[in-house]
C-alpha cells in the first residue's frame, strides 16, 4: 500500500505497529542517543481507563496520535498539536462473553493506518475501519465466531488495497486461518486454513515448496489422524511482514491442539507432523496462495506456537548478501532461511536453557533435514506412554524461549535485540474431549525461573543472525514481554513486567536509563516526533500470558495454563493499570 510506505518512510510517524513492512522495529531518528538518554524525562501520559494486559503500541501519523485499548477495545485520537486533546474516541459495543474465550488476557496488538482509516480487529472478531478523522464507522465485518472459540487479538496487515487479517483459539480447538479483506469495502476477498485440504490451505502441490521441494498433494492432510485437523488448530495471532519486491507476506502458525500429543497420534500410534502447524508461510497478498512453508517443530508436545514475528533483513551470509528471514521460535532456536524461496541457512539456540532437543539437522542429505534433534526424556508423548505422566524439567516452558514481544533489528550495528524467556516447565498431558467453544488444552503445568542459571526469569539479548550467536546478555528477574525498539541513536528500548522502561547501549547492553511506570510493561515501545523533537512511548498495563495471574486474579499455581505459579513474584512489584507514558529530552 503506498501510503502505508510513504508513512512509513517518514521517522517523523510511528506509521504500523512493527515500524515498517520487514519488522525491523528501527527508527533512524537520532536525537535521543547514547550520550543523552540517561536524562530523558517524562513529558505527558495518558491513562486508557482500562486495566488488564495493554500489547501493541499506539500509531502516530502527522499530528495525530491513535492509541487502543485491551478489551472492549476503546480507540482515542489524540492531538498532538493541541495539548493530546482527544480528538474522538471509539468504544465498540462487545458481549463481555468473549473474554473467557480469550487463552491469555484481553490483550490486543494494536491498530492499523492506510488510506484514512484505521484498522481495529476486536477481541470477538469484528474487523472495523474508521474513518481515521472522524472515528466514524465505515465498515465491519466478522472474521470469527467466538461462540466456536474464535477471538482476536492481532493486529492486521495492510498489503495494497487488502486488510490482512488472524484468528486466536487453538487452546479451544479452532482451525485456523489468514483472511483478506477489500481495504475500501469490507467485502472478503480470500481465505486460507493451515491446515486441512489443499483447495482450503491454498497450498500449490506443485509450486508450493518447503525446504527447496514442492510440497506434493494432500501435504497437510496426509499428516493428520482422521478428522482431527477440524479441530487442530494451527491459528495465528503474532506479527506479520511483508517483502514488496517478492510480493510475499509472511507470518507464523500456532499449536495443533489438543496440548495432549497422545490424541493426536498417527493411526500406528506414532508422531506425525500436524503440518502447517507450528510453521512459517509465505503467501501472495492478492490471491492467498502459499509460496513456500517451514515447520520449526513437527509433532508439537510442548505448546512451542509458532507465531513469532519474522524480521525482513539482508544479511551477509557467508560472504554473500541474503534475502534473510529471522525468527525467533518459542522452541528456542532462531532460524535464518532465504525468504524468497526458505531456504534454511541458520538455526541455532539464542536461549542457553534449551534442552527439547540439541539442534537442529542442518544436512541437506538427511531425511530429517531441517527437523529438531530430540531428547527423548523432555518428550511428553514417549512413544505413546506420556498421557498421566509428568515429564519435568522441559526448557524452554510452554510459552517459549520468546513469546509474541517482538525482536528488533538495528541497521546501526546489523544486529537483532530480542526480548526473551528463561523459564522451564514440568508438563503432564490428559485426555481431553472436544466441545465446541470450550477449552481444549489437555496438560496440566507448572512454570519456574530456568534451574542452574542466574536465577531470573529473562534475559535480553543481541543476537547476530548471520552467524546464529549470542553477542551479549542482560538478564532480568522476569520474561521480557516487551516489544523492543532500536534507534539511530545507538540506544535500544523494552519495558519489563515490573513495569521498568529501559534504554540500553545497542553495543555492550549496558544500562544507561531507566523509569518505573505505573505498571507491569507487556507492549512495545516507539517513537515518533512533534515540533522537531523526539519522543519515546511505551504503554503500561501488566497481563498477557505471564501476567495473567494479575490480570485476571488467579491465584491457583496451575491456573493460567501454569503462569500463575510461574509469575506469582510479579504481584510484590506493580499492579494493574493502563497509561501511556511519553518521554523526551527536557
Ligand atoms: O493458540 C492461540 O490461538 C493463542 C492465542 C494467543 C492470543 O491470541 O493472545 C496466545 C497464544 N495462543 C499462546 O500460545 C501464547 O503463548 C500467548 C501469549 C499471549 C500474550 O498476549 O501474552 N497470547 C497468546
């Protein structure tokens, strides 16, 4: 979309909630920098008036802040040449039903811009587009049924004239899919499943390729037990980006479900692959068609989703410059592969924890080239024995070495900043049986900072991408579950669930500011200018999965899919809340 790119292009915006189409999450503004940070002040906030789990960030375009809300979903248009006057305000009406529905708190990743209008997915599915002047409705649309287990929590893609858009509720068995919606009207365009038959996945058994060979007929179906694809899920809820000169859009696909690997079997009572769960796609924005797929981890036993950002970057791999896609997977590894064509070029462990498997097969002539190396005692399936038994010690936990808080890549140095998890987990899975609209999980957990380590729960981290290393390492007491934010400034930002807002030099990770916010930090921190000067924002608002404890208030240690225990600390540090806090040089 040209608009899209032309606000984008402008640092002077906060165009999309990744920064640009390749989720680089980098700003060459520059006046904040390493030797200034340190007296960055407030200059104004703004409460949302809504507590729970605050992800995404708030967009800016011109004078005009746009800033969203968790459930029910409230948009504000702020002036920022009028003393952040709200300009209007948008509050849907939702049936409040939807919110146990939701697996890990009433987050929402924030909204889109293009054309005028901006781009709001609510929690019970309804894709609304707002007049961006007004916040007059134009149109909406209902991508889900929450009564199915169908909720929203992403934020879209904007592609030409397409509204790209994700569905939640693989823990209540949805099968899940990427619609595309006519920007101007509303009016669907296309749908694609993960998984299911080739005319529903719009995967070409000829074209479609996956490691370099065509994926052939039938390639998800083939790799289910009977009809247990209808139910499997393999949604997708994390970021999105899109390369203009391959005209592909890419994102990731979340957990086959049940979490009970024991029912999902194969016929002869072995793994099989559930494919295109736990995968990366690339498809064409106009027609939806699938030009290549990966699957990080075949045969999920562990809830490893795969939906993690995939960060668009040329690198030079071994000598060459490279078309480069990096993800960082919940199951620990950070893959880089060619994104024209996905090619795996790299895949190495960015979280020492890691334990599920020693790597992954990097032989071109193995028959299980690209597939994880797994240790058979950190299995929950064990050959079929695992069902009532509880497999301890597995790392990373279930919700990953990282989770949706999207890594950033800074052009300064060429390397990626990546906010991550040291958190291991004891899993005993359980038949479960299948209800429409209601939990489908079938594991019980218990989450615990990663033993024989620092003690903590997170680390930050730069990551080199060409070569698959850790360059440096700050630990911290909790998960980072904070988008992060480079600059040309040399400095890099994330929040912490504490609620900390942090700048650290992109070059050694050392700590040169930071400010205690009124709450725990779960989004993404950005920046934009007014007047000719820089600012940095980031929402506060503790929940998401880790803080689900808080934001719900739960209290039983397995509760929250095992977060509560896992997180139980937090609650000695912040509390609920849901401000925006804006900084700047005085
Ligand atoms: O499978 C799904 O459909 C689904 C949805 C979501 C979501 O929409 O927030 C999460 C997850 N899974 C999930 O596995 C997960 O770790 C997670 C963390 C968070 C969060 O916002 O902190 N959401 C989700």
């Amino acid at each position: 979309n040209e608009d899209v790119t032309k606000n984008q292009a402008d640092p002077n915006n906060w165009a999309s909630q990744s920064g640009d189409y390749s989720a680089t999450r980098y700003s060459t503004l520059d006046q904040i920098n390493t030797s200034n940070v340190a007296d960055l002040k407030v200059a104004w906030t703004f409460s949302t008036g809504v507590l729970r789990g605050h992800e995404g960030s708030p967009l800016v375009i011109g004078d005009v802040m746009y800033l969203h809300t968790p459930f029910p979903n409230i948009v504000f248009a702020l002036n920022l040449a009028d003393e952040q006057k709200i300009i209007w305000k948008y509050e849907p009406k939702q049936d409040p039903s939807v919110i146990p529905v939701m697996c890990c708190d009433t987050v929402n990743r924030g909204l889109a811009y293009a054309d005028g209008k901006i781009i709001l997915q609510q929690a019970d599915t309804n894709v609304v587009a707002l007049d961006a002047k007004t916040g007059k409705e134009l149109w909406k649309v209902a991508n889900g049924d929450p009564k199915r287990g169908e909720t929203a929590t992403n934020t879209v893609l904007i592609v030409k004239d397409k509204v790209i858009t994700a569905i939640s509720g693989a823990e209540f068995g949805v099968r899940g899919y990427v619609t595309a919606y006519d920007l101007n009207s509303g009016k669907k365009v296309w749908r694609a499943y993960n998984i299911g038959p080739d005319k529903e996945i719009l995967f070409n058994p000829e074209k479609t390729t996956s490691l370099g060979k065509p994926v052939g007929k039938d390639s998800s179906l083939k790799t289910w037990n009977g009809d247990q694809w209808k139910i499997g899920g393999g949604t997708l809820w994390g970021g999105w980006s899109y390369d203009p000169e391959a005209d592909l859009f890419y994102y990731g696909s979340a957990n086959p479900s049940t979490w009970n690997p024991a029912q999902r079997a194969g016929l002869d009572g072995k793994p099989i692959d559930q494919k295109w769960t736990m995968s990366i796609i690339a498809r064409n924005p106009d027609t939806g068609v699938a030009r290549w797929a990966y699957q990080m981890t075949p045969f999920d036993e562990w809830d490893y989703d795969g939906v993690n950002e995939n960060i668009l970057v040329d690198l030079d791999i071994k000598g060459q410059k490279t078309p480069a896609l990096v993800h960082f997977d919940r199951n620990g590894f950070a893959y880089t592969l060619n994104r024209k064509d996905g090619e795996l070029l790299v895949a190495e462990k960015f979280d020492p924890a890691v334990n599920w498997a020693t790597g992954i097969d990097m032989d071109k002539s193995s028959k299980d080239y690209g597939r994880p190396i797994r240790v058979a005692k950190y299995s929950t399936f064990r050959d079929g024995k695992g069902q009532d038994v509880n497999t301890k010690g597995i790392c990373p936990a279930a919700l990953g070495s990282k989770d949706m808080q999207p890594a950033s890549f800074s052009k300064l140095t060429g390397l990626f900043y990546v906010p991550t998890n040291h958190v291991c987990m004891d899993y005993e899975p359980f038949k479960v049986s299948y209800t429409s609209g209601q939990p489908y999980v079938g594991a019980t957990l218990s989450m615990y900072p990663a033993p024989d380590s620092h003690g903590g729960m997170g680390n930050f981290i730069a990551w080199d991408g060409a070569q698959g290393k850790i360059v440096w390492s700050k630990p911290e007491q909790f998960s980072v579950w904070s988008g992060a934010l480079t600059t040309a400034g040399g400095v890099v930002f994330y929040g912490t669930l504490e609620g900390y807002f942090k700048a650290v030099d992109q070059k050694d990770g050392k700590e040169l500011f930071k400010f205690k916010t009124p709450s725990g930090i779960i989004s993404n921190a950005m920046t934009y200018t007014h007047g000719g000067k820089q600012y940095i924002g980031v929402m506060s608002g503790v929940g998401g999965w880790a803080g689900i404890g808080l934001a719900a208030g739960l209290t039983n240690p397995t509760d929250g899919l095992g977060a509560v225990g896992g997180y139980a600390g937090l609650k000695q540090y912040t509390n609920l809340g849901g401000t925006l806090t804006v900084f700047s040089l005085p």
